[in-house]
C-alpha cells in the first residue's frame, strides 16, 4: 500500500524555508550538469584530436620507424577507448541529473553486434503455463516477444586422461595395447586446442607468454614461461610444412605487392 503525499505546512516561514532549500538543491543540480556538460565536451574534443592523430600516424606506420608508430597508435587507441568510456559514463550521469531537459541531444546511434549464424544459440522459454493466473481459464498461444542476449563462456583447462589396458592372451600370452594417440609435441602436455589457443594470443592477439602465464594461473594451471617458450618454438616446428605450402602457393602468383615491413 504506496503511502499518501505528504502536504505542505501551514507556516509560511516553514514554507519559504521549504522553497528555499528545493531551489539550493536545483542550482547544486544545475551547477553538477554544467560541470558534467564541460567535461563530456573536453572528452569530445580530445577524442576527435587523438582520432585524428591516429588516422595521420596510420598513413604513416609504412616506414623504416613503422614499428614505433604502431606502439604509438596502439597507446593511442588505449587512452581513445579509456576516453570514450569516460564520456559515456558522464554522458548517463548527466541525462540523470537533468530534471527537466528542455531539448536534449540525439543519442549516438548504438551499432548492434553482428552475430555469425555458426554461433551457437540457446532458447530459453518463460511460459506462463497453461491456467490463466486470474480466472483459472485455459490458455492458448497468441504469438511471442522475442529478445536477444550475447552471452560469453568463459574458457576454461581440462585434463583428458587416456588409458590404454594391456591385455595379455590367455592362449599364446602375448601382450596387446591399442597404440598412444599422436600429439601436437611429442611428450608434451600441450592439446591442439591449447596449443592454437597459446599461439594465436601471442602472434595474433599480441598477448605476451608472460601474461598467458598469469591467465593459466588462474583456471588453474601454473604453466612455467620456460614451458610456453618451447611449446611456442615446437608449435611453429609443427606447423612449418603448412607455412611452406603457403608460401609455395605465394610464390606462384603472378604478382606479389608488399609493404617496408
């Protein structure tokens, strides 16, 4: 049961005293949305100096300092997405703060994800059963209100243990075992899933060992740096044959365009 409003005193010094403090609160208001204002505009106008500044330094990465531009651009697009979610955070709290805004700005389009039709799906059904909550009638299907939400698995290790029995003949004695499956690295610890997952992090995804070694570490697995090093070198012994066929295929072209490095 919501309770009743409650009614303004009958003192007028009481009343004035009301007024007063409702509008100190909406100048401290006021005076919090124009700070907020100030501070999305700062963050505006850096975020389109540094994209600027990226998009120069991106026509100009093919060079002999290439390397140093691209750290350069990295570091950039870091502190763009840290500025980029500070003013989004100010942006919310401000829509907050304003009591009654006059003509408020367009919001930024928000581009939806685009999901591939491989990814897997769960549908999840919230049926509200088959008896009608207020008459007890029996319901029937009329059409549904269907939402999506893009949910991650988190990745984690596991142990496969293979166990292979010996078994001797009961005849002829002789001793019978099916043979060891085969491995990325011979007397290796390291699955294919692993070892691909280690190798596109570090070449791909630029994730230095050291760092996998710390996310190891926390589903589990103390996997030392000295390991991830020769898992890394043996990876790209094993999958030399396919960089040779690549490059084969390369070479036969007609053409071949290339940049300094």
């Amino acid at each position: 049961m919501s309770e009743a409003p409650s009614l303004p005193p009958d003192d007028p010094a009481e009343l004035r005293a009301m007024i007063a403090a409702l509008e100190a609160e909406n100048a401290a208001m006021r005076a919090e949305t124009t700070r907020l204002t100030a501070i999305l505009k700062a963050h505006e106008a850096l975020v389109q100096a540094l994209q600027i500044r990226i998009a120069k330094l991106q026509r100009q990465k093919f060079g002999a300092s290439s390397e140093k531009i691209e750290r350069e651009i990295e570091q950039l697009e870091l502190a763009l997405e840290a500025l980029e979610v500070a003013a989004s955070a100010a942006r919310e709290l401000e829509e907050e703060l304003e009591a009654e805004p006059a003509a408020p700005e367009p919001a930024p389009m928000r581009r939806k994800p685009k999901v591939s039709e491989a990814t897997p799906r769960e549908r999840i059904v919230l049926d509200p059963g088959h008896a009608c909550p207020d008459c007890g009638g029996e319901l029937r299907l009329v059409g549904e209100d269907m939402s999506e939400i893009l949910e991650l698995i988190s990745a984690r290790l596991k142990v496969i243990e293979t166990a292979r029995p010996k078994k001797s003949c009961r005849r002829c004695e002789k001793i019978t075992q099916t043979p060891a499956p085969a491995r990325p690295i011979p007397r290796a610890m390291a699955g294919p899933g692993l070892l691909a997952h280690i190798l596109v992090s570090k070449f791909d995804d630029h994730l230095p060992l050291y760092r996998q070694n710390e996310i190891f570490a926390r589903m589990g697995a103390e996997i030392p740096a000295s390991t991830l090093v020769d898992w890394c070198g043996q990876g790209v012994r094993v999958l030399s044959p396919l960089v040779a066929r690549i490059r084969a295929d390369v070479m036969a072209s007609d053409r071949l365009h290339a940049d300094d490095t």
